[in-house]
C-alpha cells in the first residue's frame, strides 16, 4: 500500500506513464494515466513534445489521477481541461462512465489541478479538448475497469470470463452475486495497471450513455447562484483590487492622486505598478487595494492621472482605412505569397460580364464575454497561489512565475469555472496583474476589472482589408482568383493571428490562375485569437465573394 506502479514505453510518441496510488481518503484507489495523444503531439513543435515525454517520466513518481474510485461509492473523474461553457466538465466523466459501465449517479466530476508536470499541456481552445482527451480517458476507464473485474474475480475465486460489469456493478450470473465497484477497490489497488494496448475498448454501437441527453454537471449550481467562477472567489481576509491602465497602450504613469484615494472610505492603499511593458503581462497603472469590490470601484472613479503618453499607440481605425485606401490602389502588395498560373492574362481577356472586383473590410471587435476579467492571487513566504477562470492554466503558472521572478512550481493555479471566453482568455495578462499587485498585500487579493477595463483592453480580433478579383469561364467554371490582403502586425513581420492569411488559403489549388499577395502594417494595439480565428474574417470575405460570383455565373454555386 502506497507504493507506485510505473509502465513507461520506449518510444517518443507512444509512451504512456501510468499510476496507480492506494490510500485515498476514504479508503480506495485512484489510477494515474498520462497519455500524449498522437493527434496532439503530431501537431506539437519537437521542443514540446520532448517536455511531453518528459514530464511524462516525472508523473510515474507523483500522483496523477485521472480516475479515482472511493470505498464509499463515488468514482471522480478529474476534467483537465477548463470548463468555459464547452461542456468538458461533462464530456469527460461521460467517456469515462460509458467505458467503465458505471451508473452516472456514482460519477463526481472535479477540476483538475493546473501542472504541465503532470498533465502536459491544459487549455481549452481550438475545440480540441475531447479529441485530445479522448483516448486517455477511455483508456483509464478501461483500465480502471479491468483492475476492478480481476479484483472482483479473485474475491469471489471465481474466473474472469464468467464475470459482467453494469450500472457500477459487477456480476456473477452463475452464482448470483453481485457487488458494486466500490466494493473491490481496495483489492484492486493492489493489481498491476494493465497494458494499454491490450484493452478491449467498447464498440460505437455499444454506447449506452455517450450520444444521450446529459445535463451539465454544473447546471443546478449555475441556476441557483452557487460560487463556481473567478468573480465569486471569496477568502478570509480577501482585500479587493482594481488596476487603472492607460487608455492609449504604451502610456506610462506620470503622477496621480494617490493621497486622495488613500483617504477615502474603504481604501487600504493605492501605488503606482511600474509593470514589465508587456501587453500580455502587466502594463503601466496604478492600483488601488479596498475593503469591497464596490469602495475599489469608487475609488477608480476618483483616481486623477496624468499619462505620459509620447511613447503610446496613436492608432486609430481612420488612418488605417487611409493607408489601406493607398496600399490597394496599387492592385497588388508588396509581397508575393503564392502564384499559380497567368491570372493577369486571363483577367485582361475575359469579357466585363464575367469577371468581379470587391473589397473587404473587416474591424477589430472586442470579446465582451459575459464575465469582466478577474483573478484571486495571494503571495506568501516566496510562493504565489492563484485562483483564475483561464483558458491556458499551463501558461497563466509561467506567465506569473516569470513576473515574480520565481520558479514555476511555486506558484499553484486553481482553475475556475470560466464565464465566457471566446479566446480572450487564451492571454493571462490579469493573471499576471493580480500576481504583481498581490506581492504588494498582506493576504489574498481579488483583482476585479470593470466591463469598460474588458472593453478597452481587451486582445482584440484584428481588423483588416481585403481586395479580390474573380473571373468565371463560359462554363461557369472559376477560372482565375486574385487576393490583395491587408494584414496588421505588431512585431513588424508577422501577422497578427487571425489576422495572416496562409498560401494554402482556399481556392489556392482549386483553381488554374491564382495570385495571392499581400501588404503588413504596423499595429501597437494588443490583438489576439477570436473565436475561430481566420475563419471568421478570412474565410468569410472568401466565401462572401464566392457567392458573388456564383451569382455572375448564374449559377447557385461554382
């Protein structure tokens, strides 16, 4: 008892590191399975996958669990990725209680913990979480399966092949004995973890639970006002934060009225955060820490601060809209991203009535998810604690360990429900501000942004310009495709995410004649994934223009 169990492959993609820890409270066992799918690591770079493989050998020595079965009835399944409304919290206990055969009565869904050490890396973006997921919790649930089946058989001295499992229950027809999970876990605890590959996983047809109306399991809690999110964060002892940034990024903090602030009616204390200048870390401003998220609001409205702003953005949508006016008017950009065929020569030569100019403009949009940013630091004896509704729980531990200046295991993440995302998310900036601001308290601190804060500095989805040209044959056919982008960068070089466009962006390929080119401006404000990224600009100017001329070739679709 206690001890660990360890079965590591050989190979990169396919090692896999179980675990398998007895004395859990309440007596029982928890399984530990780490499993780097192959469709995630075939799309990691080789510096991350071999941190996978990595961190892989350090979870055979730690606890891990995936699965954890109690004396007492209840099986928890641990979600590792955050729930942002996706239903994850949910997905994942249904995979395991199908493959298990167990009664969903008996599944608990519970947050995991936020450790790449142990888990790899958590986020929940792209829509991957249960098709990255998929494989290690089916496996687990089998395992854990498996583990209890045999322990049920030698208690009962009867064979493996003569048991059934159903409803968390495990039969014997013959004898007519039955006995629930819970029953056999604490033999089980002393089983090997079987091989992952001699499995017998269920069949689609076989589905019971998965394909069947489950509510959330979070549903009765989100009704009746319970305390799931990052904003209903509550400690003794909690001071409340807010943080004024300049409305202009880059602006510094040239004075402010600090005494003033300090003097009002449930104040604790306001500073100036010097910051680190970084648009996803802790920008400029002043902080002020109250007793009330209501006297930190007050006391933001009070705030008097001269910016210095000679080294902030100037951007405003007018004069992109200008220089894009001048940039496509030269018909094509500056760099040439892909060319196939002669589409020049076919545009010069096919006649007005079939060919089509339009241009494009899509604007920076804002967010606005439901719930304003927010996060919950407290900082004590060198190590910072954080409870955080993030998307990137992976990233928001370094992001903050990076601005403190200590080690990444030194800071825990409590990942909280999360009241929208939509990418915002994705970025931990007020992760990082709570962090910073926290080192400055004595105690826990909520750092409480307001709806404008979210709106003003926010990382937005890119705007940008779009120019295309079309040509359809007598047939109907597409015969020639040209597309001047306009993209916004802010390093210079690479476009903005979402915001660039790739050489393979359809038609590329479907047609004969095609030329994609493409001109990058300058951009200082922060922007940053939005909700199907690419999808939601550059494949809706395409597929907008494509109707266009589905119509100048009389035809319902090319």
């Amino acid at each position: 008892k206690g001890e660990s169990l360890a079965q590591v492959g050989t190979s990169g993609v396919n090692r896999r590191t179980f675990l398998k820890l007895t004395g859990m409270a309440g007596g029982g066992f928890a399984l530990a399975f780490m499993l780097a799918p192959r469709s995630l690591l075939a799309r990691m770079p080789d510096d991350l996958q071999a941190r996978m493989v990595e961190n892989a050998d350090k979870a055979a020595k730690t606890f891990n669990a995936y699965v954890q079965i109690s004396t007492e009835g209840p099986i928890y399944v641990h979600s590792v990725s955050p729930e942002i409304g996706q239903g994850i919290k949910t997905a994942f206990p249904m995979i395991v209680a199908e493959e298990m055969d167990a009664d969903w009565s008996d599944i608990h869904s519970v947050q995991s913990a936020a450790s790449e050490e142990l888990y790899g890396f958590q986020e929940a973006g792209g829509s991957t979480s249960v098709r990255n997921h998929w494989d290690v919790y089916r496996q687990s649930a089998a395992a854990v399966k498996a583990m209890l089946v045999v322990a049920a058989a030698d208690a009962w001295g009867v064979p493996v092949s003569e048991l059934s499992t159903a409803s968390s229950h495990i039969e014997h027809t013959a004898s007519g004995r039955r006995g629930h999970y819970s029953e056999f876990a604490e033999r089980a605890a002393d089983l090997p973890v079987p091989d992952p590959e001699e499995l017998a996983l269920k069949d689609r047809k076989d589905y019971k639970l998965l394909g069947s109306r489950i509510g959330g399991v979070d549903n009765y809690e989100i009704v009746t006002g319970k305390p799931l999110f990052g904003i209903d964060q509550n400690l003794p002892g909690l001071s409340y934060a807010i943080f004024q940034k300049c409305p202009a990024v880059g602006g510094q903090v040239k004075s402010a009225n600090l005494d003033d602030v300090k003097r009002m009616k449930g104040v604790k204390d306001a500073f100036i955060v010097e910051g680190t200048g970084e648009p996803g870390e802790v920008m400029p401003g002043v902080a002020v820490i109250a007793t009330s998220t209501w006297a930190a609001f007050q006391a933001k409205k009070a705030l008097v601060i001269e910016w210095d702003e000679s080294k902030a953005s100037k951007e405003n949508w007018t004069d992109f809209v200008t220089r894009a006016d001048e940039l496509l008017a030269a018909g094509k950009g500056e760099e040439t991203v892909r060319k196939n065929g002669n589409p020049d020569n076919v545009f010069d030569n096919a006649p007005d009535s079939r060919k089509l100019e339009s241009r494009y403009t899509f604007p920076f949009v804002s967010h606005a998810q439901l719930e304003p940013q927010n996060a919950t630091a407290w900082y004590r004896d060198g190590e910072l604690e954080l409870w955080a509704p993030t998307q990137t729980p992976t990233d928001a531990r370094k992001i903050t360990a990076r601005v403190l200046r200590i080690p990444v295991g030194q800071v825990t993440l409590n990942n909280t429900r999360v009241g929208g995302g939509f990418g915002r998310r994705l970025t931990n900036d007020y992760c990082a501000e709570a962090a910073l601001i926290a080192t400055k308290v004595d105690g826990p601190v909520k750092l409480q942004w307001t709806r404008e804060d979210d709106m003003a500095h926010d990382f937005y989805r890119v705007g940008g310009f779009n120019l295309l040209k079309g040509a359809v044959a007598e047939d109907g056919t597409l015969s020639a495709w040209q597309n001047h982008f306009i993209a916004m960068s802010n390093d210079g070089d690479r476009p903005v995410y979402g915001g660039s466009i790739s050489e393979r962006e359809f038609p590329a390929g479907a047609v004969e004649n095609y030329e994609l080119t493409q001109d990058v401006l300058s951009l200082a404000i922060p922007c940053g994934w939005w909700r199907a990224p690419g999808a939601n600009t550059i494949a809706w100017t395409t597929q907008s223009f494509l109707h266009e001329l589905s119509h100048l070739a009389g035809r319902d679709h090319l």
